[in-house]
C-alpha cells in the first residue's frame, strides 16, 4: 500500500505567488515525522522542513511552511512568494517512528514549475 | 560544517561489472542511509549503517551491498551489474537514525549508468 501520496505530478505557479503542494501519508505508528526535500535538476535532494507527529504547532522555515493536519494525514507544503529558483521537484517524506535505522518513505514528487 | 559528499559523481559501467560506490556523512553524524532513484520506482531504500552495523535493509538483491568504517564512512557495492541498476544513488547521513525526528542530510548522488 502507498504509504506516501503525492497527487500532483506537475505544476505551475506564477512568480511571487504562493502554492501549495499536497502530501497524504498512510502509517499505523503514533510517532513519526514527515519531511519535504527539493530536488533540483542536478540531482542533490535539499532538506526543507520537518513536521513531528506531536507537533502542535505547524512548521515554518523562511517562505517555507507545513500545513499539517493529523486527523487527515495530510502535511501539504505551502511555499510563499515563489522565485523562479523554487523550480524543481518536490518530495514529501516520512520516517516512522517504530522502525530502527533510517528508513525514509518517499512519495513520487511534485514537479513544480515558476513561471515569471 | 562540510555536507554529505558522494565520489564519484558519475560512472559507467557495463553489464556483469561491479561497481563500490563512497559516501562521506556530516561530521558527527554516525548514521548513512543509501536510496536508489530511478523514473520507474522512484526513491527506495537500499540500507542504513549505523556503528558499523546496517541496522535496516530496504528491498533489494544480495547483489546490493554495503559496509561502513569506524570514521562512519560508507560505501555500497553492487555486483553483477544489470540495465536496471542505472540509476541515481542518493546517500544522506544524520546524528544517529534512531528516531522519526532525526533529519536525514544528502549528498549530491552518484549517477550511475549500466550499458
């Protein structure tokens, strides 16, 4: 079963507006965390921001900001004020807590396009 | 702080080959996990060291190996290469790897192509 759902395989966006790109997870553990990288095309995965299952409070870093919303599984990344350089793909992520030894679930990405 | 580096950044191979692939982490971390990225499957995890001990094992062939050394450098070993092995592999350290907060870090990634 598809632990993790991207469900936009591409999108656009116009300079400066914000977007949002949508990640579900589908997990059993009371603890984990969920995690969103940008990977552009040169390949490099970019850590972006974390959301902990007992977080109360949704993550924000700089223009980047989780809206996490436990009942739904659902941690959608919004960035705000795109710049042509956010173009890239999208990966949300998460880590169950049960399991030992690093183990990242991967969705299938968001291919996000700026336009200007 | 340096990041994750991975060498080389690009090889290729060809069929029935072997390949060792060499991931350096952030200082401090002892954790390395390896994923393989392919347009098919998409990100899967390949193994995670942790003390020079792989602690967890995605779902791969014996032919995918890998070892870490007591500096917590890995590196990972595919034998008998086939097509479907081309593939970006991603490697990512953290502090320890032991919990769902702990941040996974990645390098650059070796691209590696099988003809």
């Amino acid at each position: 079963a598809q632990k993790i759902t991207q469900t936009q395989p591409g999108m656009f966006v116009q300079e400066k507006e914000a977007v949002t790109l949508d990640c579900t997870y589908d997990t059993s553990d009371q603890s984990y965390g969920l995690f969103w990288y940008k990977q552009p095309s040169s390949g490099e995965m970019i850590f972006l921001i974390y959301q902990g299952s007992y977080d109360e409070q949704n993550a924000t870093e700089g223009r980047y900001s989780l809206n996490f919303q436990k009942a739904r599984k659902s941690a959608n990344l919004v960035i705000s004020a795109s710049q042509l350089g956010d173009s890239a793909m999208y990966f949300c992520a998460m880590r169950e807590g049960l399991i030992q030894g690093g183990k990242l679930i991967f969705g299938q990405g968001t291919e996000l396009s700026v336009k200007p | 702080k340096a990041g994750v580096t991975q060498t080389p950044r690009y090889l290729i191979k060809t069929r029935g080959q072997q390949v060792t692939l060499s991931c350096s982490p952030i200082s401090g971390h002892r954790s390395v996990s390896w994923y393989q990225q392919t347009p098919g499957q998409g990100l899967q995890f390949l193994f995670e060291y942790f003390s020079e001990t792989q602690r967890n094992k995605g779902n791969f062939p014996g032919r995918f190996s890998g070892r870490q050394f007591s500096n917590s450098r890995s590196e990972m070993n595919v034998s008998t290469l086939e097509l479907g092995d081309s593939a970006l592999y991603l490697c990512a350290s953290s502090l320890r790897g032991a919990s769902s907060t702990d941040t996974q870090y990645f390098g650059p990634g070796t691209r590696l192509t099988v003809l």
